[in-house]
C-alpha cells in the first residue's frame, strides 16, 4: 500500500458517496455532465441542504427561552463549538462568521491591521482577491507598505523564505493561503509561521484556507495561527455564509459588537442555525468515511480519519489524472498537454490540475470540455479573479482549472483524460 500515490477507494464506497450528493454526474436541466469544478463551489451534500432548508421554515427565534427557540440556538451553539474544535482543532479563541469567506478575511484584516502597530504587511502573490486585496486596501487605509512573497513555478508555492525575505522587526502582519487555488499546491505553513517567527516572535500570521479546508485537516492549534477562514459552499455545504477563527489576542481586540456581549462574540444579529446545521451535517459526513476505515466513538478522531482518507483518495486520483494508466494515458503523457506547476511528486498537492492545450485559448478549451459534458474552469489572463496569479505561475495565456472531488472515481478521471486526448488531437 502506496500512500505517497494516495489510496483509491473502491467503486462500491465512491457510488455510495456520491449517491449523498446532489447532481454528481448530471444537471437536471442541461443533461448528463462530469462537474470538475470543485475548488469553484463543490458538489451539495444533500443532507447539508436538507437541514438548512428545514430549519429555515420556523419562525422561531433562536433567542426566544421556548423549546423550538432552545432547539434551534443548540445548532448555533453546538456548531460554534465543532467548527472550532473540530474543524479548525482550536483550543481557544473565537469564531467569526458572516455572509462570505472573503468578507471575514478582510474583517480580521482591518482588526489586526486597526490595533498592531508596524510599518509594513507581507501578502503572496498568489492569494485569492479577497485575501490580496483585503492586504492591500488595508495597508494604504493605514499608510503601510505591502510587500508581495514571489511564487515558486516548480512547485506553485511560496517558500518559506520568500516569506523571510521580506518579513522584519516592523511587519505588523503576514497573510499566506494554505494552498493554491489554481494550482493545488498546499503551503509549507508551518515552515512559513517558524521562518517569520524567527524574525518577529509576536508576528500576527493569518491564512486563506477556502481551497485546502475540503481537502486536507485545518490545525491552527500546531500552526500557531492568529485567524483562519474557510467557505461552507467549497466544503459541500451551502452558500450564504463564511467562517473564521480568530485567535485569543485577535478576539481580545476592540471590534464591532454588541456591547453587553462577552468580548469574544463577533456576530451582530441573530445568526442563521441551518448554517451551523449544514456544517455539522458536513461533519457527520466526514465522520461516516472515518468510521469506514477505524473503530472510534471519538467524534474528532472519526473526522480527522475521514478527512485523511479523503486526501489519500484525492491523491490516488490526482495521480491517476496525471499518469493514466496503460489504457488513457494521462495528462503528463498527452501531446500537446501543457500543466501549470506540476513537480513529479504528488505529496503535498490538493485535487487539481491547471492545464493549456499548445496553441488553444482557454476559454475555447473550456468550451470544448463543456461540450462534451465536462464542466471545468477556465481561468484566463484577463480575468481580475486569476490574471494575477496565472501570471505569477508563469501561465501568461491563463489556463484550464481541474478540480475532480473525492466522491469521483477512476471511471470518472479516465472520461476526462479521454476527452482531453480528443481535443488535444484536433
């Protein structure tokens, strides 16, 4: 058993995932399509979606001290707490929740920024919008310089000491995401935190894990983070809401509140319990694989299992997807396939692929997948959601972002390299 190529599932247990999914191999009004576009919204667990829309239909307010307002401030209340000790293995601080990721990110962005004195903020070059521009807004709000850590284009990473190079005694902060949204390739954050800790002992260090979270264990307990985000819609849930932690020195800081409220409650308003709902639902689903492979009655130990199990699935299917078999071959082996940050090791990668075909624009190249009933995402040079990062890459004319999700199969990587060696041969 080979688990530095991942560990495939086996046919069975991939149907019996799926089949908990909404619309994994077909959209009820286009037809029959392979969706590969995960790391853009993935896949709906059907029982996030059911919770979350049951829970909508009650008047009630969770505030009221009546059994249907108790029934429902237990799923804000019991939520809270496994998001943060679950998800995000947080033995203090805070949860932070709003409409969106993003616009945690530039929450804590603004709050660290508002109350941490220095004269200068690191941010990399391959951050999403949300996290880069949150970086940047912020810095000339306060009159700070932003220094941006280069990419690696072997690895699509940035190296620990690119962060080091520009970190100093007057970083007030350093924002890295915990892997790339375009590329897959997943951060060293615990050599990033240690090299710029080597610097700055007190630094305030936060990262964007809205791709990495439906991927791999968030841990800011053993990272020794200040803050943490990550998007329901991109981990199987539903849209409407974004999460946060935020550490103890973070929660401790002036920020908007109600003023009667204990210091560490962020939300203004009455939260949404089918939110909280949908993620537990999310939970108990990764708890479900955990329990396939070990005996535990350990809520956390059956999650972190399950969310093991579904890197090593992703891994076995990253490398199917890049080395075929004798039969397809893979994108590494199809003439005329160009990958965009693709070192020979598959460690260290989350599910997705960035690839061009030689002489084809993306967006065509998106189409023709479209098509043929694949649904990918082009990610042009032109885009403000991608031209950043695709150029650091060294992808000038954009690419094509695959991104397969852990209920796929073998079946379902062999379609896709089929469909590619079709267009590449044209």
């Amino acid at each position: 058993m080979n688990e530095n190529k991942g560990i495939m599932f086996d046919e069975a247990f991939v149907a019996e995932l799926k089949e908990q999914f909404y619309m994994p191999d077909d959209d009820p009004k286009y037809g029959e399509r392979l969706f590969f576009d995960n790391s853009g919204g993935s896949l709906r667990l059907k029982k996030a979606v059911e919770i979350k829309a049951d829970l909508e239909r009650y008047p009630d307010c969770p505030e009221r001290d009546h059994a249907r307002g108790l029934d429902l401030k237990a799923y804000v209340q019991n939520g809270t707490k496994e998001i943060l000790d679950i998800m995000f293995n947080a033995k203090s601080g805070a949860l932070m929740s709003e409409l969106t990721a993003s616009q945690c990110m530039f929450h804590i962005v603004d709050l660290i920024m508002d109350n941490v004195k220095g004269t200068n903020a690191v941010v990399s070059v391959l951050e999403h919008p949300s996290a880069f521009d949150a970086m940047q807004y912020h810095c000339e709000k306060h009159g700070l310089e932003l220094r941006v850590a280069q990419a690696n284009k072997e690895t699509g990473r940035i190296d620990p000491e690119e962060v080091a190079r520009l970190v100093d005694k007057d970083t007030c902060l350093v924002s890295i995401m915990s892997a790339s949204n375009i590329s897959g390739s997943v951060m060293d954050m615990e050599g990033i935190v240690k090299a710029a800790r080597a610097i700055k002992p007190d630094i305030y260090i936060i990262s964007d894990a809205v791709q990495h979270a439906p991927h791999m264990v968030m841990d800011v307990d053993a990272l020794g983070l200040d803050a943490m985000n990550f998007a329901p819609y991109k981990f199987f849930s539903v849209r409407g809401c974004g999460f946060a932690y935020v550490s103890d020195r973070v929660a401790n800081m002036p920020h908007h509140k109600i003023i009667a409220k204990e210091q560490k409650v962020f939300e203004l308003g009455t939260p949404s319990p089918g939110n909280f709902a949908a993620m537990m639902a999310v939970i108990d689903y990764v708890c479900s694989i955990g329990k396939k492979f070990i005996e535990s009655e350990d809520r956390k130990t059956l999650y972190y299992e399950g969310m093991r199990r579904i890197h090593l699935q992703e891994r076995a299917l990253l490398y199917r997807l890049l080395e075929g078999t004798e039969e397809v071959p893979g994108l590494r082996h199809i003439k005329g396939v160009e990958i965009s940050a693709d070192p020979d090791s598959v460690e260290g990668r989350d599910l997705i692929a960035g690839i061009r075909i030689e002489g084809m624009d993306v967006v065509e190249l998106g189409q023709e997948y479209q098509k043929r009933g694949i649904t990918t995402a082009p990610r042009a040079a032109t885009s403000i959601y991608s031209k950043r990062i695709v150029e650091a890459l060294g992808a000038d004319k954009g690419l094509v972002r695959v991104s397969p999700m852990h209920c796929h199969g073998a079946a379902d990587i062999d379609k896709f390299l089929k469909v590619t060696q079709e267009i590449a041969a044209k």
